[in-house]
C-alpha cells in the first residue's frame, strides 16, 4: 500500500517534443506528491509538486495532473530540451503522519534527442 | 542542493570494515533524512531524524546500520561490517518543517 508505480522505465523523445511520465499510487493517505529530476551523479532536485486539492499545476514547460479519483499523477515536460535528459522520480508523502518520509517511484530515465 | 552538505562524497571502503557518512543540513532545517539508492534502482527511504531524536528508522536494516543526529554538529549515518550489497548512493536530505525536502549531492559508497 505504500508503494508508488512509475513508468515508463525509459522515454526517448525527440527535442520539442511532449515527454509525459505517469505514476500511480495506492494509499489514499497520501497528501503530496512532488517529482525530482536527477542528473547523474548527483542528488535529486525538486522540480515541481501538487497537492491533491487541486487538479493541476504548471510551472514553466513543467505540468503536473492529478488524477485523485484514479489515483494518478502524471509529469508533462513541454517543448522538451536536450538538456531535460535526466531521470525522473515521482514521489508520495502524507505529512501528518511521517513528516516528509518520501515514497519514489522507480524512476524514468528521459533522453531527449537533438 | 547545494545547501545540505554531505562528505565524503565518495567513499571505498573493504568488507569488514565501518563506514561513516555525514550530512549537515541547510541552515535553519532541523528534519534530516536518509534514502540509500542502489544501481539502477529509485530512491529508498532508511530514517527520518530531528536534533537528538530518532522519529522513524522503519527503513533501516535491522542490523550494522545506525544513524544519529546530535544536538551539535551533522548528522551520522555509520555503517559497521560493509558487505558488497552495501554499495550504493547515500543520499541525506533536510526540511525545515513540512514536506519540501531537500538533497544533498550524495555519498557514494563502494565496498571491495
């Protein structure tokens, strides 16, 4: 119940493109859900988050759905960059109980091609 | 990222040996956190800590791992007896309160 699904595992799209990642999760205890972008050989960086009371948030080329009756979220990377090649993490949390105890999913390494 | 330190950054160590990791969370975050990341594989979450207290270790192996977080100085995440398996990205992460975490660079531990 604590996990959280992410696919695809990998997604090559060619730049100025849409690149669209999914996660769905199971415990409707869950009340926030960021995504991370991680370059290789580095730590996880924050990149965009939604709580469930809203159904999306969109900052620059980066948008977040949720679906909170499906129980999904997904990340849509707008007009995609080279420079977006990295791997993507979605994550889940409920904060009254486990303060920011993250759950990830297992990843999607994104190339975006020239 | 920049503002929670974590040395060493890299780290080889043979079985048998301990390992040490430390964190010092950006100024004015009194949550610290660990997560382990192994080779190809999505963040794992191992102890939830604040200023002298263990608040979740449920991620934690039972046995060789500990970590701490004193009232003075960083955060401790030692490892005694590495194993192989034992290899992986250490990651400490810290927050003021709340859910917005963030991490540091990683340690990166390989065991010979």
């Amino acid at each position: 119940q604590q996990q959280v699904k992410q696919s695809p595992q990998s997604l090559i799209v060619q730049k100025g493109g849409i690149s669209i990642i999914n996660c769905a999760y199971e415990n409707t205890a869950f009340d926030y859900f960021p995504w991370y972008q991680q370059f290789p050989g580095k730590g996880p960086a924050l990149l965009i988050a939604i709580r469930p009371d809203v159904s999306e948030k969109k900052e620059g080329r980066f948008t977040i759905s949720f679906n909170k009756s499906a129980k999904q979220f997904s990340l849509h990377i707008m007009d995609s960059q080279p420079g977006d090649s990295a791997t993507y993490f979605c994550a889940a949390s409920m904060e009254e109980t486990s303060g920011s105890r993250l759950t990830f999913g297992e990843g999607t390494q994104l190339t975006v091609n020239p | 990222n920049a503002g929670v330190m974590q040395n060493p950054r890299h780290l080889v160590r043979r079985r048998g040996q301990e390992a040490r990791l430390r964190c010092s969370p950006m100024k004015g975050h009194s949550h610290v956190y660990w997560y382990r990341q192994l080779p190809e594989e999505g963040l794992k979450f191992m102890v939830y800590l604040q200023k002298e207290n263990i608040i979740d270790e449920s991620g934690m192996p039972k046995e060789r791992f500990s970590a701490e977080f004193p009232k003075e100085g960083p955060s401790i995440l030692r490892i005694q007896q590495v194993v192989r398996g034992d290899s992986a990205a250490y990651f400490c992460a810290s927050s003021p309160t709340g859910n917005t975490i963030y991490f540091g660079e990683g340690s990166w531990l390989t065991v010979v």
